[in-house]
C-alpha cells in the first residue's frame, strides 16, 4: 500500500511548482503565425533532436532508476511557420515499440485546456471570474467564498488531498480499476478543511475537480463534449481524449503499476485513474498533439492575446509561480528563454509541455515512466534545439 500512495502522491507532487520566478512573466504580444506544415528537412539537426531521445532510452537500460531516464519517449516540435519535428525511442512498460503518434497519459495537462474553457467562457459572458464558485457548483469546498479566479490560480485556500485521502482512494481505485468514476466521488475522500480565500499559492488538484464541475453546470455538456466543441476543433487537434468520456487512439503506450494492473482496459493508464482525475489530470494525447495546443494556445491563436497573458500571469501583480493552469517556467529550461506550459505525471507516464513566445516555439516530451524529473529531459532537448531556432 505505501507504494500504491506514493505512485499517486508523486503524480500530485510533479505538478508542483516549488519556486516563484525571479521575473515578471512575458505577455505573448501578438498573435503566432499558423503553425508550421513542412518537417524539418535538414537530416543532420534532426538526428542531433533524435539522439536526446536515445539517450534517454540508453540510460534507462544502464539505470532505470535514474530520473532522466525513461524505458520509452516521445517528443515534438513546432517551430513557428517554419517547420516541425516529431521523434520516438525505445518502448512502453508492456514493450511494445513508441511510434512518434503513440498516445500517453498528460495528466496535469488537462489543466491548460480547463483554464482556457473558463477564460473563454468568462469572454462570452458565461462565467464571473470574480464571483465565487459557489454560485455553480454547491459544495463543502466551494463554501469559503473564493472567487472562480482563485480556484484556476489555486490561492482558493482549498488544500490538496492529504496522503491519508490518497491511501483511501488508492485502495478503491486499486480495487476496481475498471471502474469509471465522477469528480464529485474522487471529492468524497478530500478531508480538509477549506483556508481563507486569497490564501498563498498551494498546488491543488481538489481546485481543479471543482472548476470542471462548474464547467459542466455552466455549458449542461459533460466535460469531455464541452473541450472538444470549444477547444480541441478550433485548435484543430486530432490525436487527444479526455477520459473517460473519450478513448484514446492506437497506438497507445501501456503501463504496469500496482493500481491499474497489467490488463488494458482501453484508457490510460485505466479507466478509474483517467476519469478520477477528470478536470485535474484525465487526458490522453500524442506529442505532435500536446505541442500543436501549446502553440495554439499561448501563440493567441484560440483566445486573445489579452486572455492569453491573464491564464500566464493569473493576478494582476504575476507574483505567484502558477497562473491560470499554467506554470511559468523563467528561464529554468536552457537557453531559449522564458517557457509556459505545464507538467503532467500519472501512473506511468510524465509529461511536460513547453512554450517559449519569443522563439515562437513549442514543444511536448512525454515518457513512458512515471515519476522523473522531465524538466531536466526538457532542458537537454532544448539545448539540443537551441542553434537551430536562434539567430
């Protein structure tokens, strides 16, 4: 059991930022131009991109355990109108051979798409970013007063779930990994009491639950539906699932873990992992896919610039280091400069995207292994990366 908890743990955890940036964020300024078409052609850059996916791989097979390695990965790039990359190397945890289009839990992810539906929502006068969530969603943890505005910027003063919440629903996950379940039952085992709103910045998933509810009560579409019309067409993306409302594609990267077993069930990494997460962590997508929608998104090119700067600065003085299902990452990445986006870690997967708006650049590694450090995957890809977008 402490290893079931610390697989669940872990997948919270990841997604934390520990550290505020020293600078205030970089609005994006104007909109991306259409994302590129043409791959990359030049045979000598790629192969140079395709050997920090085999390094990877090659540590994994010398150390597993080490944090930069991983039995499987997959990337993708996205540089401006210019061109674009996509790689794969080693294999998933059942050992079957990544492909550059296989699908992988992104967990945390989600959070990005979460926020831009509320943001857009609240544009089309849907939705009061200052009016308390209470007014859409009735619940123990909604009853502080905090504002919608603070629940995506997690300062709601709702906590996360504690270790003992996790080992509770470990077991019950565990138990039925099949089993679908609803943001409001994985919110039965959350035993905190709420904090004053305004409360410093605390990493929170419960926030999150409560935010896709309120979306569903607004938009009377499950979560799922709600996306996809809003998001996911416009941003013209393909390979992507919000589970359990959606499947996931094949080819698909299957785990091994003490919650969802070594039996597929069709979702990743099971259908009581994916849909206990809902708003917090459930999707599912490609590379090419995470890093199209981060060009998307913070090239301004599915909501204004305007909206666009608030999820990046989430309050108006930016002082915290999340902000509106978004985590800036001040130049902790390598050389290209400030990047946006967020982490994701499930059961067998983590996961990071990455935008840096100066470079026009977007970029998605996922590994088939949960629980590494992938910022340190991210900042050798991008060195990596680095002479072929400069200048």
């Amino acid at each position: 059991m402490r290893a079931l908890v610390a697989v669940l743990l872990s997948a919270v955890l990841v997604g934390c930022s520990t550290s505020a940036p020293k600078t205030a964020p970089t609005p994006v300024g104007r909109e991306f131009p259409a994302p590129a078409v043409a791959a990359l052609d030049d045979g000598q850059a790629a192969a140079k991109l395709q050997a920090v996916l085999d390094e990877v791989v090659a540590l994994f097979k010398t150390t597993p355990g080490a944090e930069t390695a991983a039995r499987g990965v997959t990337a993708a790039v996205i540089v401006g109108d210019r061109w674009s990359w996509t790689g794969a190397a080693g294999a998933d945890a059942l050992g079957e051979t990544l492909r550059p289009s296989t699908e992988m839990a992104t967990a945390s992810i989600t959070k990005t798409f979460v926020a831009a539906e509320v943001l857009r929502l609240a544009e089309a006068g849907r939705i009061d970013l200052n009016a308390p969530l209470s007014r859409y969603v009735k619940h123990r943890l909604t009853a502080n007063g905090a504002t919608v505005r603070q629940y995506l910027a997690m300062t709601a003063g709702v906590p996360d779930f504690l270790p003992s919440d996790y080992e509770k629903m470990a077991k019950d996950l565990a138990g039925a990994p099949a089993r679908r379940w609803t943001a409001r039952q994985a919110l039965k085992y959350h035993t905190s009491a709420p904090r004053k709103p305004g409360s410093p910045y605390s990493y929170s998933n419960a926030s999150y639950l409560l935010v896709g509810m309120a979306i569903e009560a607004v938009t009377k579409k499950p979560l799922a539906l709600a996306l996809r019309n809003d998001l996911v067409k416009p941003a013209g993306l393909r390979r992507i699932a919000f589970q359990d409302g959606e499947r996931p594609q094949e080819p698909i990267a299957g785990s091994k873990s003490e919650v969802c077993g070594t039996i597929p069930d069709g979702f990743i990494p099971c259908r009581s992992v994916a849909s206990s997460s809902a708003a917090a962590g459930s999707m599912a997508a490609d590379a090419a896919t995470v890093a199209r929608w981060g060009y998307q998104l913070y090239g301004a090119r599915v909501l204004p610039a305007a909206i666009v700067d608030q999820l990046i600065s989430g309050s108006p003085s930016g002082s915290s280091e999340y902000g509106l299902g978004t985590m800036r990452f001040s130049s902790t990445l390598g050389p290209l400069g400030d990047a946006f986006g967020h982490r994701g870690n499930a059961p067998g997967y983590t996961s990071l995207l990455a935008v840096i708006p100066t470079r026009r650049l977007s970029v998605a590694v996922l590994l088939a292994d949960g629980n590494k450090n992938v910022d340190a995957v991210m900042t050798k890809f991008l060195t990596a990366l680095a002479p072929l977008v400069q200048g």
